[in-house]
C-alpha cells in the first residue's frame, strides 16, 4: 500500500512526461478493457494520473489481506471502473489460497455495485438491458447483490442521499427502486416486484410518484391495466400525488391493452387537473400529449389524433418533434404520403426542423409509393431545411431502415451507403 502511494506520487511527478503508450491500453484490447485506465477525481482539474487494472487489483488484494473492505472502497472510489472479469479471474489465479481468492473476488464484486450506484446510469442502463433482453436472473442476481450491500456488518450502501458516510459512500435511490420494478414486471416477475416493494418499507422507502410510476410502466409492459388501475387507486388512497408521467403510464397501460376508453378517461383526468392550475413541467405534459397521440393511432383513432394535435398547435402546449413524428410513421407506414406532406409543412408552419427519425419515415414512405427518386428526394429535403447530411446522419439512417426489415429499406440503406462512397463530406466511417 505504501508503494501504491509512492507510485502514484512518481506519477503526478512526472504526468507531463508521459509517453502515449503510458495512457493507452495495449493493442488487442477488447472495448471491455478501454476502462484500463481512469482519471484521478482532484481539486485540480489538471492533475491526471493514469492507474492500470492490475496495480489497483493488487490494491485491493493487499487491502483484503488485512481484512480491510473499507480502506479498499475508499482507494476504489478514487479509481472507479469495471474491472473486466477475464482480467480479476488471470491476477487471481496466481495465489494458491483460495480464500484469498475468494475474499478478493467478494470485494470486485461489491466494488462493481458501488460503482453502479456512484453512477446512476450505469446502473438504469444495465437494469434496461437485462430487462430487455428478459434476463430476470441476471436482474435477480444485481438485485440482491445491492440488497446485500444494505445490511450486515460490512454494509457499504444507505437508502437515503442525505446519510451518506465514509462506510455508506453510496446510496440506493427511489430512482433505483422503480428501475429494478419496472425489470422485475418487465420480466414476467410479480414475485420479484412484490419482493423489491416489502424491501423499500422494510428499508423505510417511502414510495413516491417515481415507483408508483414505475409499477404502472410495469403493468404496462405485461398490458394489465386492470392491475395498473388497482395500483393507482392505493396510491391515491396513501395521499400519493401523480406526476405528469404517472398519468403517461396509465394512459399508455390502457391503449397498449387496446382499451382505448380507459386511456381517455385518465387523459380526461390529467387535463382537468391542469385547467384547475396544476403547474406540471411542460417536457412532461408534452409525453402526455405524445402518449395520447401514439395510442389513439395505434387504435385506429386516426381522426381524433390529428385533432388533438391542431388543438395543440393552436391552444398550446406547442407539440415537438416527438408529436409529428408519431403521426408521420402512421401514415408513412401505410405509404398515405399525401397526408405525410400535409405533416412535414405543418412541422414548417411551427418552425420545428426534422430530425433523422423524420428523414428516415418520409424515405419509407416514398419508398412505399414506388418512388425510385427517394432517396434523392430525402437529401433535398434535407437541404431545404438547412442541414447538410454528413456520416453521422447517413449512418442513423441507413440504421433506421435496416430495422425496419424489409427488402425495399435494404435497397435504400446500400443507395444511401453508395452516396456516402461517393460524398467527400460523408465518406462512411
């Protein structure tokens, strides 16, 4: 430990005489690894100091020799990363203690969640993709690691921002509640969710208008509104006050069940709450707005949607790029590109620009009409509305219309990647 100290003072010593290669990973890395090397969190901006993976590995061993989980969260959190797993599995192997081994594994291990949840992101971007990917033991797994971390006489993790110590240096917000939920329902798992919701009481997590968000996002997602209405009566009898996207979340629960009366009824609501001088935050009201969009096109309300929408145009809130996107993909889908034009002059008359979601919804619906043009057509609008394609465009593009599967957005994918070939400014990357 005395020689970390020293290693990482001959390095602020000499970090303005450091080669490229002392602050580049090796050759052949895998993108895992990029996370080799870190920044030193300082009171100088200018003071950065390259520590690879195996010295701080060999840290922490150090510190789990002398049995000293704290010291090592302290030294970790100053280089916080993801030790990649191949890297911990090949430095452990070399001591023939297997409690070491064990011991060292169990402090990664409770680091890594530390770093999650110093990182709130990370952590809603894993909780999402393990959820997508349906991977309920995996959620599971990450779950009661952190559950762990709240309890015992090593616990690391408090449940309230306020508490924050040098034992807890992190805490597990509401945020991070509703995420796990909306996964746990997400993944078919109400045992789950009843399970995380004992824990925030057992915790004293008071839930607010963010779980109980959450939880309608979940029924959402298994499409049980009836469970989603259940939910909403018990946070309204508790005296919880819903937020904007609490009303987004049982609107959209209704109209994915294809239950259009009930989405309305609670749109109903959250507009009556408004005219009474509710102040909500308009991006929030604007969801709202957008939900109710999405699901009277996707029940065949076509008409009314487009109401809803002059309505907004003229009485406010102004609809965004969201709003006109989502009924250009209605009609773009059914290749209706008269209704598509009325749409983009709209978006003109309100001075709203298209973004790459546009451009590539109004190629699909060329496409649909036959027009072998599309793509040259999709350019000049493009320039017409001041922005000049580059690869990062193209790229998002070309993307767009490769998911959609279909042979004529293959065709216009390659037509684009052959223009970007032959532009000096969009050369693909």
């Amino acid at each position: 430990m005395d020689l970390f100290d020293s290693y990482l003072n001959e390095l602020h010593h000499s970090r303005g005489h450091l080669s490229p290669s002392d602050g580049l990973p090796a050759e052949g890395q895998g993108e895992e690894d990029l996370e080799d090397f870190t920044l030193e969190p300082s009171s100088g901006a200018s003071t950065k100091v390259p520590v690879h993976n195996t010295l701080l590995l060999a840290l922490i061993t150090a510190f789990a020799i002398d049995n000293a989980f704290y010291a090592a969260l302290r030294a970790f959190l100053r280089f916080p990363r993801q030790l990649p797993r191949g890297l911990v599995e090949q430095f452990l192997s070399q001591f023939p203690d297997a409690s070491l081994r064990s011991t060292v594994g169990s402090y990664v291990q409770r680091l890594h969640i530390v770093r999650y949840l110093s990182q709130p992101r990370l952590l809603t971007h894993r909780t999402s993709l393990l959820a997508s990917n349906l991977d309920d033991t995996g959620l599971q797994k990450l779950y009661n690691q952190i559950i762990d971390g709240l309890r015992g006489e090593e616990a690391y993790i408090t449940v309230h921002p306020a508490e924050l110590t040098e034992r807890t240096p992190v805490a597990v917000e509401e945020i991070n509640w509703a995420a796990f939920l909306t996964a746990f329902l997400k993944c078919d798992r109400r045992d789950l969710g009843v399970a995380l919701w004992n824990d925030m009481s057992k915790f004293g997590v008071k839930p607010t208008a963010i779980s109980w968000t959450a939880l309608l996002d979940g029924y959402d997602s298994m499409k049980t509104p009836e469970d989603a209405e259940k939910a909403w009566n018990v946070m309204i009898a508790q005296g919880t006050e819903p937020s904007a996207m609490t009303y987004r979340a049982i609107i959209s629960a209704f109209f994915n069940a294809h239950e259009p009366a009930g989405a309305i009824r609670y749109f109903q609501l959250f507009h009556q709450r408004l005219s009474e001088g509710w102040e909500a935050d308009r991006a929030d009201c604007i969801a709202v707005y957008n939900t109710v969009l999405h699901g009277l096109l996707s029940n065949g309300r076509s008409g009314d949607a487009h109401a809803l929408l002059q309505r907004l145009r003229e009485k406010g809130p102004k609809p965004d790029i969201v709003s006109f996107n989502t009924v250009l993909q209605y009609h773009g889908r059914r290749g209706e590109f008269r209704l598509v034009s009325r749409i983009l002059d709209q978006m003109s008359e309100d001075g709203l620009t298209g973004d790459v979601y546009t451009f590539s919804t109004v190629l699909s619906s060329l496409l649909k009409i036959g027009r072998t043009d599309a793509t040259g057509l999709i350019l000049n609008l493009m320039r017409k509305q001041n922005i000049e394609p580059n690869a990062a465009i193209f790229s998002a593009i070309i993307d767009h219309q490769v998911q959609e599967g279909t042979e004529q957005g293959l065709n216009a994918g390659m037509e684009l990647l052959r223009r970007m070939e032959r532009s000096p400014e969009a050369r693909p990357n």
